[in-house]
C-alpha cells in the first residue's frame, strides 16, 4: 500500500487513509481487546461495512489519517477530527492503535500531537475535545501527555462485563498548543 507523509513525527507519520486498508482495520476492530477500548465490541464490523464507514467520515466532514510507522512504512492504526464546526472552530479528536505490538511505545501520544498540529494551524481550530472512558487508563495517560486537559465525566455511561465506568471528557485549546510539525515551516517574522 502507498502512504504519503502529510504529517511527520519522529516515531510515526500521518496518511490520507486507503479505502483498501479497510481489511486490515476491520482485523483490529473485531479484536476484542483493540474494540472494548473504542466501545465496539457489541459491533460486526466486516470489511464492506469498514469500508462504509470510512467513506462516510471522508464525506461527513471529518479529517480521518492513516498512523504509519516511520522506520517500516506499516500502517498501525488512525486518528480523526470530527464533527468540525468551523464557525465555532472546534472538532472531536478520535484515535486508535490497532497494531498492539505498538502499544505503549508512544505512538498514540505522536499521531495526537501530529493531529492537534495540523487541526489548530492547518484547519484553524480553537478547541478540539475527546472522549474516553475511565478504564482506558493508558490512553488518558496519553491524552495528558499530547496536552489534552480534563473537562467533565458522565457517571456510569458504559457497561461492560457487568461493570460500570465514567466517560471522560478532555479537551485542548489553540493557546495551550505548541506546534510540533506546522509551525517549522512558518518562522516567525521579526
């Protein structure tokens, strides 16, 4: 598969998704393990509804990358900004890692870093906010380390194997961003 490195970091870099890598994420997404994280494990995601739903976020106004690793060219998951509101200049910040051999390396905390970029200093975005739930431990951790900030919870608002968890609700500001790709090309004027 071709990838094309819109947005780089040094772990990984950000691609125009593939339609074709449908497969491969309808794979991760029917992995139980990678699906409770994302609260889709009550879903059969197959390849032609994979398909469907990348589509429909090209076409619903949502930037969606691909996550390649840099050194291998391997795509290992992918992040979005949906639901963008222009006029109020905010958006909804998803992400995964399908590929748990990278897991816990840092590359969630990269592909955010790369996305925040390019969503405050490419499409002009003041506020970008996520959910997530309170057993995903490892992703808020990840989340706080891209800058992302706590903003409120809804108590018991997932169920699974009998237990109940919060959603949390994060979100990060323009001002509180430091660029980390963008702004290279831009140097100030002075």
């Amino acid at each position: 598969m071709k990838y094309f490195r819109k947005i780089c970091g040094d772990k990984c870099y950000l691609s125009p998704i593939n339609i074709e890598d449908a497969e491969q994420y309808a794979e991760w997404l029917n992995d139980m393990e990678v699906a409770t994280r994302l609260v889709v494990a009550s879903q059969q995601i197959n390849v032609f509804r994979e398909k469907q739903i990348l589509e429909d976020m090209i076409s619903n106004n949502s930037q969606i990358f691909a996550i390649i690793d840099q050194e291998t060219d391997k795509l290992i998951g992918n992040c979005s900004l949906m639901r963008i509101d222009h006029p109020d200049r905010k958006a909804e910040f998803g992400i995964f890692i399908g590929d748990k051999k990278f897991w816990s390396k840092g590359y969630g905390s990269e592909a955010a870093r790369l996305i925040l970029d390019y969503g405050f200093n490419i499409l002009n975005l003041n506020n970008i906010m996520l959910r997530v739930f309170s057993f995903n431990q490892t992703a808020i951790r990840a989340y706080e380390k891209a800058g992302f900030k706590y903003m409120g919870r809804r108590r018991q608002a997932c169920i699974i194997a009998g237990r109940k968890y919060d959603e949390i609700f994060m979100d990060i500001l323009a001002e509180e961003f430091e660029s980390v790709y963008i702004g290279k090309f831009f140097p100030e004027e002075g």
